[in-house]
C-alpha cells in the first residue's frame, strides 16, 4: 500500500536552502518574493493490509530515518 | 499569497536518492520496502491580488528555477 510521508521544517528553524531559492528568485527578476520554504515529500509503498498499518508503518520510517524530530516534522497519509 | 510548488521526479527516471533511502530502511529492519520516491515542496509567499494570479508565478518560478523540466514534473496549487 502506498503511503506518502511530508516532512518539514518546524516552525522557527531556519531554511538555508529556501532562503537561497528565495534570493535566486530575486535576482531573475520576481520582486517580494516572500519566505521560502522548502520540504520533502517521501512516497513508499509498504506491505500493509489497512490503510491504519500503512500509516503506522510510515510513521515508523519517520521516526527511524526520514524526519529528524529535532528539526522536522512530519505527516503521513495514505494514498491511494 | 501563499503558494506550493510540488516538484517530482517524472515517472521513468531513476530516483538514486529515494534507492538509498529504501535501502537504508531494508538495513534498518523494514522489510520489502517497495519503490521509494522522494520530491519537493517549495512554500513561497508571492504578491498576488487573486489565486489565479499567485499560482501563475508559482509556474512562473518553477519554469524558470524551481523544477528542472527536464526530469521533473510540477504542479503549483494556492495555498490559503
């Protein structure tokens, strides 16, 4: 089953790399160009009979790898 | 107004990094670990009087420094 993993700064840490894209934005000519964020999106496909064990199972992988809590946050759906 | 600018890998194209991501979960004792695909989400906040206005400077951006529409797809939405 396909599960879909969102994971983003928490609010208040600062983004090197938005903040990057957001200047380069600038200097190709798109004026107030506000904050930048930037997030990862990490699409599985686990083996889970439910739609919940999908989810528990993607939660899981967050914890262990995809997210560093310290920082990030993270949300998992799943898809279809 | 804030906008997203989803940026993904076109189907077909070799994904190295979601491969070591899968990998490293498989080590970390997630068994069969199907395909795994990793994209972008970049959250600006652009000067825009209408949705419609913001999301064609999301495009705007994504055409011209965001996605590399080479490899990748995008897809911009507004946000609230």
């Amino acid at each position: 089953m396909k599960v879909r993993v969102f994971v983003s700064l928490k609010e208040g840490v600062l983004d090197p790399q938005g903040k990057a894209v957001g200047h380069a934005l600038e200097n190709l000519g798109f004026r107030d160009v506000g904050e930048v964020r930037i997030s990862r999106v990490v699409d599985l496909d686990v083996p889970a009979a439910t739609a919940q064990e999908a989810v528990e199972k993607g939660e899981a992988m967050a914890r262990a790898l995809l997210a560093n809590e310290v920082i990030e946050d993270f949300r998992v759906e799943a898809a279809s």
